[in-house]
C-alpha cells in the first residue's frame, strides 16, 4: 500500500498500482497549473476530499521498489474524471478495478505505458 501526501492537509493510502496512476494523472494537471479536486472513501467509511492547487507539494512513497507500469485506458478514464465538474474521485469499484489490474501487472495489458524512469 503506498501513500500519496497532499501538503500537509492529508495523507491518502493507496495500492501501488491505483497510485501510480492518480499519481501521472495529478502529475499532468499540476504540470499546466491546474487544480483538481481528489475524492476517496476513508477508513472509517467516511467520504473525504481535497483540492490539489499547483502550490501544494505531493509527496507519493510507493510500498514496493518496482516501477509500475501504467494502463492507457485507466490514464484516461481517470483524465476524464479529473477534467469533470465532480473531479478526481476514487471510488471503491475503481481502486479495486484497478488493483486487479496491478496484480494481473506481471504482463503488460494491452494499451500500457511504460512507467517514467
């Protein structure tokens, strides 16, 4: 499980596939001074969110040392959620949608992109 820190307003635990996209796609927003709002479910079942503003820093700690490859489709999907009014929201369907894409990892899917190094 890694761990996306916004500023110092919240930390946010993530598998490390589900992280490593959030991660390129937030990447891509702050990159052209963008903000996006971030949504996800929090342990205790409650529902939290945060506006990313391009002055926050990011701090993303990985749980494993090994670069994750990153699927086109969910880079998109995930693109198009960030660009909507609602923003960034990381429902528990999607985390474990994606997760099963990290663990079925092994093999590149189709449609993957090579992670940056």
């Amino acid at each position: 499980m890694g761990m996306l820190h916004v500023g110092r307003i919240t930390r946010i635990d993530l598998p490390d596939a589900v992280l490593a996209h959030v991660h390129a796609v937030l990447i891509a927003k702050l990159r052209v001074h963008e903000p996006v709002l971030v949504g996800w479910i929090s342990p205790d079942g409650r529902r939290d969110e945060v506006l990313v503003h391009p002055s926050m820093s990011l701090v993303v700690r990985y749980d494993a040392d090994d670069a994750v490859g990153l699927d086109r489709a969910w880079l998109e999907r995930l693109m198009r959620s960030a660009n909507g009014v609602g923003g960034l929201q990381l429902t528990p369907d999607m985390i474990d949608a994606m997760r099963a894409l990290g663990a079925a990892g092994a093999g590149a899917p189709a449609g993957a992109v090579e992670p940056a190094s």
